[in-house]
C-alpha cells in the first residue's frame, strides 16, 4: 500500500518535470538567473542564498546525481562516485537520461516485497537506518522540488527574454 503511494507521487512529480522541460532551449537551460548562480557540476561548499540560484543545466545534473546514486547503492556494487555522473550537455540526452533512470528506479522498487520496503539496507544511501519507504518518499519529495525550480528557473528566462 505504501508502496503503491509512493510511485503515484513519483508520477506527479516527474509529470511536473517533464512539463517544465518541455521544449526548454539550451539558452534556458544554462541560463543565469542570477549574478552568481550554480552552474557546473557538483556542489557548492556552503548553502547560504548567497550562491544565488541554479542553472536549469545544474539541477538536470543534480537529479542524475541523486537518482544514480540511490541506484548504484542501493540496487548496484555502490561504487558510483558524483565525479562519474555526466554534464547534461543538451536538453534531449539529459531528459532521456532521467527518464531511463526513473524507469530503472520504478522497475527496482515494483520487484521489492512489501517487507524489503519496509526495511533498512545496509549501505543505503542517502538515508542509513531507516525504512526504504522514506528514501523513496525523499527521492520524490527531490524530484519535486527540482521540477519546481526548474519551472521557477523558465519563469525568469521567460520574462528576460527579449521579445
């Protein structure tokens, strides 16, 4: 039941992300919305406001970042280093790419018991010692979060550019 919860959410989630990838530029994609904003990939050494706000590009990163890693440690050998996660370097790659990543994620958790779900895994990743059914819950509320600031980041594209 929880189970069935949980990749329902996904479902919105991703919904609203690929709304708001939707025809997306590279233009839009590595757009700065402000003065200072992530852009590379990785992470930054503080999360004051001050670093100012991602690139469409950086969160496309980011969630590849999450969604492998959550893969790779808990379902794979749980090698997979952030330097090993590509650059998405266009907008259709990086969106195939976290569409086979969530396809992967879904078809792992639909083969999981109900008692597997329920449990903790040695070596789980992000979240150590606790239900798997809370990974999954964070990894929705991430991508939900990430479809937003994307959607927050074409906003501002779209009231810059020039028409």
């Amino acid at each position: 039941m929880i189970k069935e919860s949980l990749l329902s959410q996904l479902e919105v989630s991703w919904a609203l992300l690929e709304y708001h990838l939707k025809d997306l530029s590279v233009d839009e994609m590595n757009f700065e919305v402000t003065c200072s904003s992530l852009s590379t990939k990785g992470f930054p050494e503080t999360e004051a406001y001050d670093i100012g706000m991602p690139t469409i590009a950086w969160t496309l990163w980011h969630i590849d970042f999450w969604w492998s890693m959550a893969l790779d440690y808990n379902f794979g050998n749980g090698r997979l280093t952030m330097e090993e996660i590509d650059w998405p370097r266009d907008v259709s790659t990086a969106f195939l790419h976290l569409a086979d990543l969530k396809s992967q994620w879904v078809k792992c958790i639909s083969e999981m018991s109900e008692e597997e779900f329920a449990r903790s895994k040695v070596g789980q990743w992000p979240l150590q010692n606790k239900p798997f059914y809370e990974l999954a819950g964070w990894l929705n509320l991430e991508l939900m979060k990430n479809a937003t600031e994307i959607g927050s980041a074409r906003f501002a594209y779209g009231v810059r550019k020039e028409k």
